[in-house]
C-alpha cells in the first residue's frame, strides 16, 4: 500500500514514530486558555447533513481505483467505508441508510452505532466480511494490504481512493464516492453545496491589514512521548492560507509531512498561534502541558497561550464538513465573537 497521507495518515504515523519520539525523550473542542477563550468547533454538533432528498443508486457502474483496479459495483445496498472521511462523504450524499460499519476514526453521531471493523487501526478482514458488504470503500492508507487484499479476494467490490491533501481534493473525492454508489448527480449537487459553504466563509476572513499570521501545526499524542511538527504534507497547509494564514511547516521549508519537535524547529517557525486536535490537546494536559513542551513556550504563541484546536474526527477530512472547519478556524484565528 501507497504510504499514509492526509486525514488517515494519523494512526498509522503514530505507530511509526512512537519509537523514535520515546528515544528522543531518552535522550534529552475549543480551547485556548481561560483568558483568551474564542467560540469555535466545539459549538458544532458532530453530525453530517445529508442532501434533502436520498438518491436512488443507479447501478451497475464502474469505476476506476487508484490502485489501478477498474471496480464494478453492482449494489449499493451494503457499504463499508473504511475512513471517518469516506463514511462522512457516504452518509452526507443520503446513503447512510446502506452503511454497515464504520472504522475508529468515525465519530459523527450518525456512524456512532454502527459496528467497528478495525482493531486498533487495522482494517479487520474477518469483521468486514461477517457484514457480507456489497461496496468496500478504501484510502490508499486502509490496511494492511493483506486484509484489503482478502477482502477483494472472497470477490467483495473495494475502491481505493486517493487521500486528502487540501481544499481542492474535496469535489474529487465526493465524485469518486458518489460514482461508485451511482449517485453521481447527487454528488455533483453536494459539491455545489460545499463549495458554496466555503466560500461564504472566506468572505468573512478579515483583510488583510499587515503580516499574515503564522500558525504551527503540532500533532500530539502525550499518551504515546508523540510530538511532532507538521510540515508541506501534513495536510494543514490548505486550511490555514484559506484562513488567512501561514502554515509555519510548510513555510520553513520542512518538505516531509511530520517531523519530532524540537526547540530549534519551533524558534525557526516562531509561530503567533499553535493548532492543534482536540484529544491531542486533552492528552498532554491542556494549554498547560502544552507549553511545557520544550520550545513551546518561548515561542510567541506559547508566550501569548493561543492555541486553536479543531477535533480530531473532522480537521483534515477535507470533505463536506470543511466549511465548519475553516469557520471554526477563522473564529478562533481572528478572535470573532470574542
């Protein structure tokens, strides 16, 4: 499988990096503070809005995967995404109904019964197929590969998809989602709602009047000694310049998607505010713990304690919720309502 990227990267960077985070330290909602508290994700409920009106799946169809298969879909009756992104875009489209499962990262409340067919973060076979699924929805970061590969192998439809990286990647993917479920004119109509929603918030972005602000983004797992950096790849990038901002990773030239945070990093980045999710926020114990991670603090959003945290389960979904998200960024980046 292609390597992870954007909003399904997470579990699986975890697991990578935990080591070497745990050898660095051998070795060496909505939240800011109480003070400087901005209305921002948490006052969004965590559920989708479907379309109006449920379409009718025209099917059989075919479709292409970008694992290069060419993936005939004969029924939509039984669909299992295997992301929180993919089974926000189902639901969204008025197919929650043919939803079966759903994995870890799908928190929204309309997925929130549904059964889970990972284990930790790996797609469990075994569980997807007891669901006898007619439609299997993959990211190029689903796997292992052995279980998408026994899946496809008991005959099951699997569509891989290529995984968020920015604004733009959102009509691609509700397209591709929409056309395996042979609903392409409801996705062509989702897509007119999303962009529409976008784009009514960055009308509201204040000009700007000076120097944009500079925004890190961090990716914290405390639970786990997980610190880490983002970078151009992180997935953040497109969010904060709709906002209005700097993504200080991509701005200081760290090229990969992650990296460990160190206390040159951060002084090189000299962010005014720090993003992060929300449960990595809770894991290292609030604004508190967060600047005692070294170079935190003597940066001047540390200094300052602005931290903007949007949850985990929508930010980089990059899907038909991202207008909640860049409005909930643009409250707390500029202080709107406050």
């Amino acid at each position: 499988m292609p390597t992870p990227a954007a909003s399904h990267r997470f579990p699986r960077l975890v697991v990578a990096v935990t080591a070497l985070a745990l050898a660095l330290t051998a070795c060496g909602g909505t939240a800011t503070t109480p003070d400087r508290a901005t209305p921002g994700a948490a006052a969004v409920p965590d559920r989708v809005e479907p379309l109006a009106q449920a379409p009718q799946p025209a099917l059989p169809v075919t479709v292409p995967s970008v694992d290069g298969a060419q993936v005939t879909v004969t029924s939509a009756d039984r669909v299992v995404p295997l992301s929180g992104s993919l089974n926000e875009i189902v639901h969204t489209l008025g197919l929650g109904k043919q939803v079966v499962a759903r994995d870890i990262t799908a928190t929204f409340e309309q997925a929130s019964q549904l059964p889970v067919v990972t284990r930790g973060h790996d797609v469990s076979a075994e569980s997807v197929l007891s669901l006898r699924p007619t439609l299997v929805l993959a990211e190029t970061t689903s796997g292992p590969g052995e279980a998408i590969q026994q899946i496809r192998d008991a005959g099951i439809p699997v569509l891989v998809i290529a995984p968020a990286k920015g604004l733009d990647d959102v009509p691609k993917r509700i397209d591709a989602v929409a056309a395996a479920l042979g609903v392409k004119e409801a996705g062509t109509q989702l897509n007119q709602r999303t962009a529409d929603r976008i784009a009514t918030v960055r009308k509201d972005i204040p000009a700007a009047s000076g120097k944009k602000p500079r925004v890190a983004f961090l990716y914290l797992r405390g639970t786990a000694s997980v610190y880490l950096l983002g970078g151009s790849d992180s997935g953040a990038a497109s969010l904060l310049e709709a906002a209005g901002a700097v993504d200080t990773g991509k701005d200081s030239g760290l090229g990969k998607d992650f990296t460990p945070i160190t206390s040159e990093a951060l002084a090189a980045a000299a962010p005014d505010a720090i993003l992060v999710m929300s449960k990595g926020l809770e894991s290292v114990g609030g604004v508190d713990g967060l600047v005692k991670i070294p170079g935190v603090a003597q940066t001047p959003a540390g200094m300052d304690r602005r931290v903007l945290t949007v949850d985990d389960g929508v930010l980089l979904n990059y899907g038909p919720r991202t207008d909640q998200v860049l409005s909930s960024l643009v409250t707390q980046l500029y202080n709107k309502g406050a």
